[in-house]
C-alpha cells in the first residue's frame, strides 16, 4: 500500500503534537509522585473517563473484534460485552468508595483492607506480578497486533518481517511514547488520549463509510455475507441463534460469557470492581462525583460509541475474505480492507488512527505499570523515606523498564492471535474476581483470601487446560476450582485484626449488612445507604448498553420500526437510573 506525501504529513504532525502535549506537561508531572501517576486529583470527569476509552481503544481492538466476528458472528463478542453489568456495578458501587480511599493504585488499597505480613506480601507481589508480567503481555499483544497492521497495509506484500521495516517503524512509535509518557506522566497521557481517542474514532468511521460504500450499501453486504456461508445469516445475530444445525456460538459458550465471565475474571479495563488503570482515572478524578461521572461515561462510551464502526468493517471483511473464518488469525481482516480500499489521501488519517489507538494504550501500561513498581515495591520495601523529587525521578526510570520489558514481550508473542490472548488471560484470572467484590462489602475476608486466590487460579488453569479445549469453558471451570479454595482458605484463618477493619470501615464507609459487626462498634460513622438501589441501578444501566447495541445494528440494517422500540427501552432504562440516584440521595451527580 503506497502512501502519498500527505499521508506522511499527517502522520508526522501528530506524532510531533503527541510530543509537543508531553514535553509542555513535563514541569507539572514532576513536582511528586501523585502529579506524575494520578495528575494531582485533579482531572474533570470527561478527560478521566475520555482517557479509560482511549486506552482501551488500542490497536488490537478492531483486530480482535474482526477475529470474533469472523468466528462466532456478531454475537462473539459477548465475550467483551458481558463485561458492561460488571462496569456498571463499578459505576454505582465501587467508583465513590475507590476515590474515597484516596489509594494511588488499587494494589495500595491491599494494605488499607488488610493487615500484617501477609498484606505487605500480597501487596508486593501484585505490583510486580502486575507490572512486569501481566502488564508486559497487555504490551505484547497491542504490539503484535500493531506489527499485523502495518505488515497487511504499509508493508504489504513483503514477508513476515522482512527487512524488518515494520518494526523499525514500532520502535519509532514506541519512541514516541517513551519520551512524552515519561515526561509528562498521567498529565500528558491522559490529554493525548482525549486526542488519540477524537482521531482513533474518525478514523474508524471513516474506514466503515469506505468499506460499506464498496461493497454496494449494508443491504448488499449482509447479502453477500450471507450467499458465502452455511446459516449465513447467523453472523448478524445479536443473540446466537441456537437451534441451527451448525450454530456459529455454541450455548454453552454463550452462557459461559453471560454468566460467569463478567464476575468471576481479573482483566484489565474490565476489572469486577474496579481495577488497573480504571482505578488510578477514578482517583485521579476530582471528587465522587466526578469520579463516578467519568466510569459511567467510559462504560457508555465502550459498550455503546464504538463498536459498529468496527463491526461494519469486520462485515465488510467478511464479504470481501471468505477464508478468515478458517484462518488462525482472522483478525488480519481489518487491517486487509485498509490495504485494499483506502484511497490515497485517506490512508494516512486511518493509520494515525491505529497509532494513536496503539500509543494511548502503551502510554497508559508505562504509566500504570510505573506505579506499581514504584509505589507499591520501591517506596513501600526499598526506600520509604524517600522524597517526592527522588521518587518522581525513579517513577521515570520505572516506565523505561515497564517499556522495555513489554518491548521484549511484544517480540515473543509476535504470532499468537489478539482475541485467543484476550481469552487467555481471562481463563487466567478467573474465580479471583470474586474476591475482588466482596472485599469491599464482607468483613470476613482476608488477605490470605486473596492470596490463595491467585495462587488457586494459577494452578487450577494449568491443570484444566490439559483436559478442557475451549477457553471458555475452562473459564467456567478454573473458577469454580478458584471460588471453593479462597472461600476454604477465607474460613480455615483469622479474620483481620479488628483495629485494620474499623479503620477501612470509617476511611471507606461501605454499604450492605456484610460489615454489621464493624459497624456496631463504630456508631458514629454512618455506611452508604441504599445498597440495593445501587444494584438495580447498575442493572437498568447495564439496560441502556444491551438496548442501544441491538437498536444501532437494527436501525443501520434498516429495520427503523424495531430499532426506534430496541431504542426507547434504552430510553427507559436511563430514566430509571436517574431516578433511582435521586432516591439514593446522590444529588451531586444528577444535578
């Protein structure tokens, strides 16, 4: 795919203002450490919530979602959109109590929940565990999928890595990242991803007006898509359709997805209750309300902003490349209707939109994985009597290392396909999810909990994966392994130590009857009300994504009638959620 001089100038000029956006934040990251991870508690709820959807918007996305298309039809990606009732949850749940405990990042709220040695382990081995191993595969397969882009557009045609031009060009993008995410921390990162995020979408958009107007209309591609496959119009199914002799989506997976996954799986940016990066936008939120506005908007933004473009153009590969069905890794789709269909001129806002897509994530992982290694290991075990100025210079250091490390993770994971890695690592984690809700409602955890968590999932997953094939049902499995060891271990050890309990108990102040013999002791501190009401908040806004997915793909298909009636029940759905926070006495956020 040849690109013209005006496809270099705009690539160029944005790689030279995600530069000039780090360089002019560089004074401001470094007066301490919470400048440089959290922007000094100090970002409006739509920058914060803007940056979460950025950096979940990477280069890999579109590239997994054509993969899920191509192998399950449009309702393959349940896999990711059964994680919206556990966002919404996160929302009305955990947003406040997460910003309330004013930790720096969600491993430090370890040592706030819990006591003793084995907290302080637990606390340094998640930051490490975290930073150099899960964080590096997060890496890894943004990159690889990165590589898959450019070796299907700018250097197609070419063998796999051939001459290596297209990893020259990674390295130069990963460059650029380096220097303004280390000069600038959350400050810089978090102002270019409102920026990545406007030109990552135009440039979706963009592609998905190319592909379908190619292919003739969406009538003409949905009946190509259809004349090339057996139960062809299963592909465009919100919900599989499971009576057909050769279901695109098995009902055990399904209900896998439906159930399970979105509670029981540690992944990042879909963390049950609140994790990762999610945690350290809300607490770099101004206030509650702000935090809470900030994970609201980035769960709609998810679930309900982006999707169809990408799904119009892993259609519109569908059409055009039969065989990715059969392919290893169908996500070359994407990447193949660029090459193909971009015109000259266009190719270059397109591209721009995959870099930008690309470095927001990796920005964001330098940062996040910086912040473990430094709050959560350096200033915790190494040097707790450092000050800001020497930690800020090692929190730069730290995202070096974070860089590299996932640099050289990127090269080892370089033929594995994005959406079997995604799945990898949610099989992973699973049954630890659990644990991760309850700690904050259930008095009776403890750290050991936790620990045996981890641990449990590790070797339940090495175990299953020899006899169970599907990832997702190992998922299923791994979990339930998971949850009866943790609750095992919950109740063969001492709760925590009741001083570490009343003190979590009046910082936090949680809802629910799981921490009543706390709060008998503690009568002048008065819990979040309203437990339930918060729970069918969460429900009815969870509504308002499963209404408005179904309600675009119908009304874009053209069946404007059931579209309209999907829509309104969205409608409804968000009326009922801000009466129900006018009831929970949230005030400061429906206002």
């Amino acid at each position: 795919m040849e690109l013209t001089g005006f496809d270099w100038l705009v690539i160029v000029g944005y790689l030279a203002i995600a530069l000039a956006i780090g360089l002019f934040f560089r004074k401001r990251a470094g007066r301490d450490l919470s400048s440089f991870f959290l922007s000094g508690r100090s970002l409006p709820w739509w920058i914060a919530g803007t940056s979460m959807v950025a950096t979940t918007f990477a280069a890999d996305t579109p590239l997994a979602v054509t993969g899920l298309v191509a192998r399950h039809g449009l309702a393959g990606n349940w896999f990711w959109w059964s994680f919206a009732l556990g966002g919404m949850l996160t929302v009305f749940l955990y947003a406040r109590l997460w910003r309330r405990a004013e930790v720096l990042t969600d491993v430090e709220l370890v040592e706030l929940r819990y006591g003793g040695k084995p907290a302080a382990f637990l606390r340094g081995f998640r930051a490490i565990y975290i930073a150099l191993l899960v964080n590096s595969i997060i890496i890894g397969w943004v990159t690889g999928a990165m590589v898959t882009v450019l070796q299907q557009t700018i250097f197609a045609g070419r063998a796999a890595g051939a001459g290596g031009n297209e990893w020259i060009l990674i390295v130069t993008l990963l460059g650029v990242v380096g220097v303004y995410a280390t000069a600038s921390g959350l400050w810089g990162v978090a102002i270019t991803d409102f920026l990545q995020f406007i030109l990552a979408m135009v440039g979706s958009v963009a592609l998905a007006v190319i592909a379908v107007d190619h292919l003739g209309g969406l009538g003409a591609m949905r009946a190509r898509v259809v004349a090339s496959f057996p139960e062809g119009d299963d592909a465009f199914r919100y919900l599989p359709d499971f009576s057909a002799v050769d279901p695109w989506m098995p009902i055990g997976i399904f209900l896998v997805m439906l159930f399970v996954q979105w509670w029981a799986s540690w992944y990042p940016g879909a963390e049950p209750g609140g994790g990762g990066y999610v945690v350290q936008r809300m607490a770099s939120a101004k206030d509650e309300r702000h935090s809470v506005l900030a994970t609201l908007w980035f769960q709609i933004a998810h679930y309900c902003v982006r999707p169809w473009p990408w799904l119009l153009v892993a259609f519109a590969a569908l059409a055009l490349y039969p065989d990715l069905r059969t392919m290893d890794n169908p996500g070359v789709g994407y990447p193949s209707v660029i090459r193909d269909l971009a015109p000259a001129g266009i190719r270059g806002l397109i591209l721009v939109a995959f870099f930008a897509a690309f470095m927001s994530t990796i920005s964001t992982q330098m940062n996040w994985g910086a912040s473990y290694l430094v709050n959560d290991f350096y200033r915790r075990f190494v040097r707790p009597e450092a000050d800001d100025r020497h930690l800020t210079r090692v929190s730069r250091a730290a995202s070096i290392l974070v860089l590299a490390v996932g640099s050289a993770a990127a090269w080892l994971m370089r033929d594995i396909s994005v959406d079997e890695a995604w799945k990898l690592l949610a099989a992973l984690g699973a049954g630890t999810g659990a644990v991760f809700m309850l700690r904050w409602f259930w008095w009776r955890l403890n750290a050991w909990s936790e620990i045996v968590a981890m641990v449990a999932s590790l070797i339940g997953f090495i175990i299953v994966s020899g006899f169970v094939e599907a990832i997702e049902y190992r998922l299923a499995v791994v979990a339930a392994l998971t949850i009866a060891a943790w609750l095992t271990a919950t109740y063969l050890t001492p709760p925590e130590g009741e001083s570490t309990l009343r003190a979590f108990y009046r910082k936090v102040r949680p809802a629910g009857p799981g921490w009543r013999p706390i709060a008998r002791t503690l009568p002048e501190v008065r819990g979040d009300g309203h437990l339930g009401l918060s729970v069918v908040a969460a429900l009815l806004a969870a509504g308002i994504v499963y209404c408005t997915l179904p309600a675009i793909g119908l009304i874009l298909f053209g069946s404007y009638g059931k579209g309209m009636l999907v829509l309104s029940g969205a409608v409804a759905c968000a009326g009922g959620v801000v009466l129900l926070l006018r009831r929970i006495g949230w005030e400061r956020v429906v206002r």
